[in-house]
C-alpha cells in the first residue's frame, strides 16, 4: 500500500484518502499465495497450532492462504477497521474463520505480552514503521526459537537508474539492499533463516487490478485535487516498476529468534 510521509492533520487527511482508496481492493501489496506458503516452509521448528500475529493484514490475502494451508490460529492487527471487516468477510467465505481474530491497533506499539506468539508475520508493511525498527519492536513477543518472516522493498541494483532512484527515494526513503536488511536481522535478534526475491508474477498480481481500480476511482471523484494527485503518483509507481522492476522488488525474509 502506498507510503505517506507527511505530518499532523495533512498527514491524517492524506491517509484517510490512501485508505478510501484500497478499500474493495483484495491485495493492497505485491505477493501472492505462492509466496506467502514458499516463505512459510521456511518455518521448520513450530509447535503444534502455534499462534501467529500478522501485521498490516489488510483484507487478508496472506491471512487466508496461511489459515487455509496450516494449523494455526493468526490474530491479524490492522490499523483500518474497514480492511478487518474485508478479511472477516473473507474468512467466512473460506470456511477458516475459526483460526483467525482481528485486532484494530498500531504495528508500532502492539498490545501483546512478551513471548505472546511463535511467529511474527507481515507482507509489505513494516515499511511504515521501518525495518529495524519493526523487528526490535517485535522481538520481545517471541521466545527463542520463534520466527518472523516479513516482506519489503529493496534495491536489486548496486547502481539503480535515476528516475527509479529518484521516485523511491521519495516515497520510501529507508529501502536500501537485501544484505543491509540482513544485518539488521542480526541487529535485532534474529539469525537469518533465508530469503528470496517476489516473483514479477506477485508484481502483477497486484499492479493489474489495482490498474483498473486507479481508472474508476478517479472517475468517482471528478474535480477532486487530492485524489487526482494520489492517482497520479499510484500510477507514476506503476510506471517505473514496468520500465525498472528488474532494479528494485520485494524480497522477503524469515529469521528466527535467538
């Protein structure tokens, strides 16, 4: 979901209007089934049913696939409400309400004891409270052995091109290299299980709808400069991933707790 760095009631009102906008759009991020379960095999110490929490579920694309491939029960936190009602929603279509609850709070001060779960979970949202910082706010709800397993943009190019350079620089700020994130796994205490890059499949995944959608919210909202701008940028997001994807994508990281 798209990056706001404002401040104070802007930032408020420009968040309000980038929620407006996914709401009804089932992936709010690059990913897909696939790699959610290819991310999840890495996982190869788990109690029985272990309980994981989910970060920035959204309407629970990944929440579902882990619900309905795995025995487990997932608390899946969101700061929008309207995106828990999606994923409710779904999880009664898909038969596995039963192993999910949702919690509206901030990934940035969960509402969790210490050594609450055995795995942490979050597809393309710690950017919101940036890398490092996620997994040292996330660590204390492990105990040793307990896993994360997160997913974020990064650089794939030591010399990225400039207008790429340019538009992530100022969207988020912080992407840096898949070896920089792996040292803060090591930072943070965690020892890096593995990683791998998402797919341009997962790319697609996401930026096709999610094309369509950018045409008929707009045209829902004629004369208005606001969302005129967020399509605009969307778009522009759009653009550099279909002329530069080989340079930037997500990659996503498991390590476990030491």
């Amino acid at each position: 979901m798209k990056q706001v760095y404002l401040m104070s009631d802007e930032a408020d009102s420009q968040m309000a209007l980038v929620f407006s906008f996914y709401e009804g759009v089932e992936r709010k991020g690059p990913g897909s089934e696939v790699s959610t379960l290819k991310a999840l095999n890495l996982l190869n110490v788990l109690p029985s049913n272990p309980g994981i929490v989910e970060f920035g579920c959204g309407a629970g694309a990944a929440t579902i696939a882990l619900a309905r491939n795995f025995p487990c029960h997932i608390t899946a936190v969101d700061i929008h409400q309207p995106f828990l009602d999606e994923l409710e929603h779904h999880a009664v279509r898909e038969g596995v309400k039963d192993r999910i609850t949702t919690l509206a709070a901030d990934m940035g001060n969960p509402p969790f004891p210490d050594e609450s779960f055995d795995v942490v979970w979050s597809e393309g949202a710690i950017y919101n409270i940036g890398f490092e910082q996620g997994l040292s706010r996330w660590r204390r709800l492990l105990p040793s052995g307990g896993y994360v397993a997160v997913s974020d943009a990064v650089w794939l190019s030591e010399k990225p091109p400039q207008r790429a350079k340019e538009f992530w620089d100022a969207e988020y700020p912080a992407m840096t290299s898949v070896e920089e994130n792996l040292r803060k796994f090591s930072a943070t205490g965690f020892e890096p299980v593995g990683h791998f890059i998402l797919s341009s499949t997962d790319w697609e995944k996401y930026y096709l709808p999610l094309q369509s959608h950018l045409v008929k919210f707009w045209e829902s909202h004629a004369d208005n400069a606001a969302v005129d701008s967020l399509v605009k940028s969307i778009q522009r997001e759009i653009d550099i991933w279909k002329e530069f994807g080989t340079t930037c994508g997500y990659a996503f990281f498991v390590g476990r707790a030491v």
